[in-house]
C-alpha cells in the first residue's frame, strides 16, 4: 500500500506542475492573442480549470512537505510531550476541515453539474469545483499517515 501511496504523491506533483504551468501558458498566449486582435475565448475558463486543480494538488504536496506556514513562536517553548499533543491537535482541527471541505465540495460539484463554462459550451463546471474535495481526501490521507508517523516516532 504504500509503494502506491507514493507512486499517487509523484503523479500528484507531475500532474499540479503541468496544471500550473500549462495554466500560465494560456494566459499569456491568451494575452499574446488578444493584443494581436484575435481573443481566446476559451482561455479563461481552461485556465481557470487548470490553476484550480493544481492549487488543490499542490496543497497536498505541500502538506506532505511540512512546507505550509507555521507559527512556531510558543511551539517552541513548550516541552516536547506538549508540543505531540499540540501537534496532533493540530492536525485534528486540519483533518475536520478537511471532511468539511469534502462533504461541501461534494454538494457544490453536485449543483455545479448542468452549470457549463461560457467559453467552452458542454463543458461542466463540476469539473472545476471537483479539485475540492478530491484535493481534499488526498489531504485526508496526507494528515492520516502524518499523525501515524508522527505518534510512533516522538516519546510520550
């Protein structure tokens, strides 16, 4: 299980940077096109789908880095078998968040579902308000094994 857990984390990454990159690439040909007086109708909302999913993606990779903002001022003073329960605390106000934005993104993916974008008719919205709670439940499985790991290498 964990050989395909970290085969999903790579492809997570790979498939966030094309997103991004391939996002900024239509914006500026967009702009390239619309100043030679030939606009990309298409080209917000494409650009729009692609940042969207890579910014859910790449919250993930983030979090499995240990690379989203931290405030550690007070962490720091605290004595190490405070500083796992803050930790763990933490990470529980995380995880609860996490399922809010499942059980929410889930609905609004729903209501979204006969919504179409302007420039790119018969192409649904819920593909776009879809990163949500699938960016979601990779964050679940990110903080899931984090607590676990975290548990099982710091002393009570």
């Amino acid at each position: 299980m964990s050989k395909l857990y970290d085969k999903i984390c790579k492809l997570e990454v790979y498939i966030a940077a094309f997103c991004f990159t391939t996002s900024c690439l239509i914006i500026f040909s967009a702009a390239v096109f619309r100043s030679l007086g030939r606009p990309l109708n298409w080209s917000m909302d494409m650009s729009l789908f692609l940042f969207a999913w890579s910014v859910f993606l790449s919250a993930d990779a983030a979090l499995r880095a240990g690379k989203l903002v931290r405030v550690e001022v007070l962490f720091n003073f605290m004595k190490p078998s405070l500083q796992k329960w803050v930790m763990v605390g933490n990470y529980l106000i995380i995880f609860v968040f996490l399922i809010a934005l499942i059980v929410y993104g889930v609905r609004l993916s729903f209501i979204t579902r006969a919504r179409s974008f302007q420039g790119i008719p018969g192409f649904s919205y819920t593909w776009v308000t879809l990163s949500i709670p699938v960016g979601a439940t990779l964050q679940v499985l990110t903080v899931v094994t984090k607590v676990k790991e975290f548990l099982k290498s710091k002393p009570s």
